[in-house]
C-alpha cells in the first residue's frame, strides 16, 4: 500500500498526481542501461563545462576577491544525497563569511513553506552575490561534484541535514536518486512553489525518469539561466 503524504491534498502540486510508493520508486532494474548513460552523459558535459566556463570562474573569483579579500572564493556545504548519504556541495560564495551563523535570526522570516529556508531580501547576500544568484551562477561549481559522483545534472534539489531532519517518511522518497544540479521543480517555478509542491515534482521526475526527459529539463534550464526571476 503506497503511504499517505503527510500534508493535506490541497497542497499537493498537481491534481490527480498519484502517491508514490517505495515499491515503485525502488523498482530500478530496468534502469541499469539508463543509468550508465546517464552517469558517462554527466562526467562528459560536467568536464565541458568546467574548461569552457573556466574563464567566467576566473571573473566571478576576482569580483568576489574585489569585495571581500579576507572571504573565501568558494563555499562548501554538507548536503545530503542518495540513500541519505552526506557530501560536500560547492558553490561561488554569494554571502557574507558568517552567514551560516547568522541563519538562526532569520528562520522567522522563511518565505517558504516546509523543510526549506528561502528569503528574497536576505541580509546576508553580497553585492556580487546578488548578481550570480540572479543568473545562478553561483551553482556553476557543483559541475565538480558532479564529476566527481555526488550529483548528477538533473535530479532533485539536495536537501540540507536540517531539512532532512523535519522530512516524513513520504519526503524521504525523494532521497533514493542521486541529487541534481537541475531539475523538475527548478524549471517548474522553482522559489514560487511550496515545499510539498516541490516534493511533488521530485517524485515525479524519479518515476518519470529517462534520457528525453533529462535533456528536456537540461534545455529548459539553459534557456532560462540568465536573469531567472525566480532565483534568489
């Protein structure tokens, strides 16, 4: 029996959206081709990218460096992956030094529903880092985690150990993939959808999963990369 969301059925995403089961979404043995693919498809295009964009991370390095001297160039972050493995996620740093420590005083001013912490004014963005969240560059160092088998291109968004933390079991299914760079909730609005929302596309994408449908979502997310008004 597929297990209950724990939330009402107004806030799930889409209507008629069926419950996702951990039968369904462990069922993977017919996947083993697609997966391969999908692994030599990542490690091709994420080491493109990283020599083609070398250039633009010289840039974003400098203008980062110009504002803050004494303030790391990269930001590194445990994120939570497949079957709740912790790994570290990199990104261009797009906030103050002390910015984690400066979270507890926020969490109040969450403009987001659920297990995830979004603030469209947040104090703690730099003057750069307003411009490379803006275009999401700021995510374009998690091509090396890519490379290196934390994350795939497309999959869902990894989640922060705090967020897992107030996961129900029925959000926990969103765990059982490899987490992406890109996804389904990413080009599917992204910070104007809800937490359950979220969840819901998540699971989606891991039962909808194939070669056509992630490189669709690549392409979507190449055309709406510059000046998202979602990323914030």
């Amino acid at each position: 029996m597929s297990p209950t969301p724990q939330r009402n059925e107004s806030d799930v995403a889409f209507e008629g959206t069926p419950a996702y089961s951990p039968y369904v979404l462990e069922n993977d043995n017919p996947r083993v081709i697609y997966q391969a693919f999908k692994r030599a498809t990542d490690i091709v295009l994420a080491l493109i990218g990283l020599v083609v964009l070398s250039p633009l991370f010289l840039i974003v390095a400098i203008l980062i460096k110009l504002e803050d001297p004494k303030g790391s160039v990269f930001f590194g972050q445990t994120r939570v992956g497949k079957d709740e493995k912790p790994f570290r996620m990199y990104k261009f740093r797009s906030m103050v030094s002390n910015a984690e420590e400066l979270l507890d005083g926020l969490l109040e001013q969450n403009e987001i529903s659920g297990a995830m912490f979004k603030m469209k004014k947040d104090p703690r963005i730099t003057r750069v880092g307003a411009v490379i969240r803006k275009t999401s560059i700021d995510e374009l160092p998690q091509l090396w985690n890519v490379v290196r088998g934390d994350m795939s291109l497309v999959g869902p968004r990894p989640a922060l150990p705090r967020e897992v933390a107030e996961y129900s079991s029925y959000d926990k299914l969103r765990l059982r993939v490899i987490p992406g760079c890109t996804g389904l909730w990413q080009v599917s609005g992204r910070n104007e959808l809800s937490f359950s929302e979220m969840v819901e596309l998540d699971l989606r994408y891991i039962e909808q999963r194939g070669v056509m449908m992630d490189w669709k979502i690549i392409f979507m997310t190449i055309r709406m990369f510059a000046g998202s008004k979602n990323a914030y």
